[in-house]
C-alpha cells in the first residue's frame, strides 16, 4: 500500500487539526497504508531564507516528503488563509516531493462558513508545486462539527470518508500509470 505524510500545520499543541489528520491517520493504517504526521510546530525550522543552512532535521523532512506516495495537509485558518509556519515549511522544500503526488487539504476553523479560503490558497501553492490536488476537501468548524467531547460528528466524519475515497483514488490512479510506464520500458 501506500505511504501517506500527514502534515500538520498548526503551531497549537491542543490543535484540532492535528486531531482530525490523527482521526484520517487511522483510518488510512485501517486500509493497510503506512503513514507519518509531520507538525510544523516540533520541525522549530528557522523562518525561511535562502543562506540558512539546512540542518539535519529539514534534510530529515525534505527526504520525508520526497518519499511519500501522496499527502494530507491541514492547516487552521488564521486570518483567511493558512499558517505562517506551513508556509515556511513548503518554502525549504525544492517542490519535487510534490510533483505528481495526490494531496487532500484540510481547513479548520472556529466559523460555520470558515476555512474556504484556506483552502483556495493551499490549493494554489500545491498547484505551483506541480502536485496532484484532488477535488475533494474538507474545512472543519471546530464549532459546530465536534461534539461535547471533541470528536467530529457524525456528518463530518462521512465527509473524511469521502476524503479518503478520494485519496485512495487517485493513488490508484498513480499505480495504474506507473505500472504502464514500467511495461513501456
């Protein structure tokens, strides 16, 4: 199966998002693929600049992302659009981890209507990276979608599901094409 990296973009050690990319964590391991959460807020990457050096723990995720088959991000929304701290992390990363791979983005927001824009502007930058971003995607509102403990209800759980369906189809997707340029050769 496959690999999927999970990466979660909020700096909030009591983030929903990171719980939500651990509920899609589970349900991936369910299907036999192997994942891995990437948190910006345990990567302390210096902010971005072209004469930072790169440390082992960047090289550590750079090669993590490199080897991934496809991606979950989710960030929370902050002012209309995603994390500062996402963003530095996509800016040391050179693009190539990303090309062709299927992504799936995640928006959590406090707002009914909230997290679009997140969206629109995540999807942008995978875009420009040359990644696969799949149509389905999911924004959250952490105050009507939890419950009085937490956990997504029921209708926002069918919609992870239909992430992953996604996801899962476009990893076929990959395979199919990968294994015909294998015959081709």
């Amino acid at each position: 199966m496959a690999k999927i990296v999970l990466i979660n973009g909020s700096m909030n050690p009591e983030s929903v998002t990171k719980r939500v990319l651990n509920l899609f964590a589970k349900l991936l391991q369910k299907q036999g693929h192997e994942t891995e959460l990437i948190c910006v807020a345990e990567t302390n990457f210096p902010l971005f600049s072209f004469t930072v050096p790169q440390t082992d723990k960047m090289i550590e995720i750079s090669e993590k992302i490199k080897q991934a088959d496809a991606f979950i991000v989710g960030s929370p929304e902050y002012h209309g659009g995603y994390t500062g701290a996402l963003k530095n992390l996509l800016d040391y990363q050179d693009g190539s981890g990303f090309k062709h791979k299927p992504i799936a983005l995640l928006a959590v927001s406090g707002g009914l209507k909230a997290g679009i824009l997140t969206l629109m502007s995540l999807r942008q930058v995978f875009r420009t990276l040359h990644a696969n971003v799949i149509p389905e995607e999911i924004a959250i509102s952490s105050e009507h979608e939890l419950d009085e403990n937490g956990q997504l209800n029921e209708a926002c759980r069918k919609r992870v599901q239909s992430v992953i369906a996604g996801l899962q189809r476009e990893l076929n997707v990959l395979s199919l094409r990968n294994r015909v340029e294998m015959e081709r050769r």
